[in-house]
C-alpha cells in the first residue's frame, strides 16, 4: 500500500507520508547479555534477542532522548520480571538503575544517584554484564589488602586499595570524603 501512494501522489493510508516511511537510524546503546538498548530515532527500545522488544516509557508515555536532561540510558537487562536499565549522567560520576515491567514501563528505582565506587553499584554490573562504572571490573573489585597507615589513638586511619577509612576499634568505620566523594590515593596527588 504504501510504495502504490507514489504512483496516486497521494497519502491513502493517513500516516502523513507519500511513499513508505523512512526507517529511522537504529543504535544500540548496549548489547551485552540478552537484551540490546538501542536507540531508533530519539525512543528506546528494550530488544530481544529475536529484534523485538517494548519501548521504555515513563508515565505511560515512551522516554525520549533528552527528556530527563543530560541524564542518558547505558544499559539495561530483562530480569524475571521485566527489566532493568542503567542511567548515567555524562561527565560526573552519577548512576541510577530502573525496574522496569516487561511492557516497557517505569515501575521504581533501584539505585538513585549512587556513585561509581557504590557497592550497590557495582554489585548490580554482574546482572547486566557490564562494566557501568568504568573501573574496568565487572562486579565488585577483588579484596585489597588493608595498611593502617596510622593508629594511634582510638581511630585507624587505613587504606584499602586506593580508598582510606576511619576505622574504630570494631574494625569499621566511614571512608574518608571530600566533597562528598571518597577521597582515592590518585586524588591526594594533585
């Protein structure tokens, strides 16, 4: 029907187009695990792996790209139970992981707003089969070895990996911050 409207120069279907319609430009976002994100136009889709899939909306209306500011889906993952998808804010070291019902629709968060070196975080790269964070370990990093760096007095100030804690004599403690990020051994150099 559509390639005859060229012939009628007319639109004899009603989808505003002479002509079949052009096929917007698909890219997939991520494809690691069972499900793509994939990018067709400014909608998202969430494909299995047979090509098909639901639309992400949110309130019932499909995400579009820009819609939540800079804020830009990077991976998602079909679950038991729908789906989940990873969001990031480009530049700053902020991630957000959605529940997602199998229609496409938002249901929760996860994560809101963690950081790369969140547990949470990182814990959750294994069901998506991604490094989301970019520290290039997917999961939690291995078990680093711990150096009291200093302990007198009640507090042990330690290092565990490239992160330092103020730990009591439990053995537990805060990391050190600044700004509201943990302060990492790369950071003291500058």
């Amino acid at each position: 029907m559509q390639s005859i409207e060229t012939s009628f120069q007319q639109d004899l279907n009603g989808d505003g187009t002479i002509g079949p319609a052009a096929q917007s430009a698909q890219t997939v976002i991520e494809g690691f695990g069972s499900t793509s994100l994939t990018e067709v136009g400014t909608h998202f889709y969430l494909y299995g792996s047979g090509g098909t899939g639901p639309s992400l909306k949110y309130q019932g209306a499909d995400v579009v790209a820009g819609q939540f500011g800079q804020v830009a889906p990077i991976g998602a993952e079909q679950t038991a139970s729908g789906y989940e998808v990873a969001w990031k804010v480009p530049g700053a070291d902020q991630y957000s992981v959605w529940v997602i019902d199998n229609n496409g629709n938002y249901l929760s968060n996860t994560l809101t707003s963690v950081s790369g070196t969140s547990a949470a975080l990182q814990s959750i790269e294994t069901s998506f089969h991604q490094d989301l964070n970019g520290d290039g370990v997917i999961g939690p990093p291995a078990p680093s070895a711990q150096t009291v760096i200093e302990a007198n007095g009640a507090t042990s100030l330690t290092e565990v990996g490239t992160h330092f804690y103020l730990y009591g004599s439990g053995g537990t403690g805060p990391s050190l911050k600044y700004q509201g990020a943990d302060v990492v051994a790369v950071n003291l150099a500058r």
